[in-house]
C-alpha cells in the first residue's frame, strides 16, 4: 500500500507509514503545496495511493467521480500526537 499525505496534516504521518514498512510521500516533499485538490487526486490516481487528509467532502466527491480509487483516510486535525497515534490507528486497527 502507498500512500499520500494532504497539506493540511503533518509531514511527520508519512514516518509512520515508513516505520510500518509502507512508501509514503507529502505534498510538501512533492513540491506540491499550491496544488489544488483535483491535482492531488489525479496524482493519488496515477501512483495508485491512498490520500490521507482531513479533507473528506472535496475528496469523497472527486472520488465519487473518478470512480475505483485507491483509497482515502479520513484524520480529523489535532495535535502532532494525536495526529500519529490516530494514523497508527488507520495502519495497524489500534494506536
């Protein structure tokens, strides 16, 4: 499994998926900080990621539209603790 961190989380999430042995970029590490939601999508498209982020209503849309996607994890904003504990959660099913 691949994944993608929105701008809106912290970079540090894509540590997380490293340590459990999954790729993982940013849109910061992708020079991707001005891209706008249908770039980041196509983009999840094209490498066959899941996006994370905390955006679920222009995700689930575009989504919708695009139909089979590889994935989307929904993480509320929070502390840069809470944020790692909660994509723990998204990995392994427990913080």
């Amino acid at each position: 499994m691949r994944f993608f961190i929105d701008e809106d989380l912290s970079p540090r999430l894509a540590e997380e998926c490293h340590q459990a042995g999954y790729d993982a970029s940013t849109v910061r590490d992708r020079g991707m900080l001005r891209a706008n939601d249908r770039e980041v999508s196509a983009l999840c498209f094209e490498e066959d990621r899941v996006l994370v982020t905390n955006n679920s209503k222009d995700f689930l849309a575009l989504a919708r539209r695009e139909g089979l996607h590889p994935g989307l994890v929904f993480l509320p904003l929070g502390t840069q603790s809470e944020m790692r504990s909660w994509m723990r959660a998204a990995l392994f099913g427990y913080p």
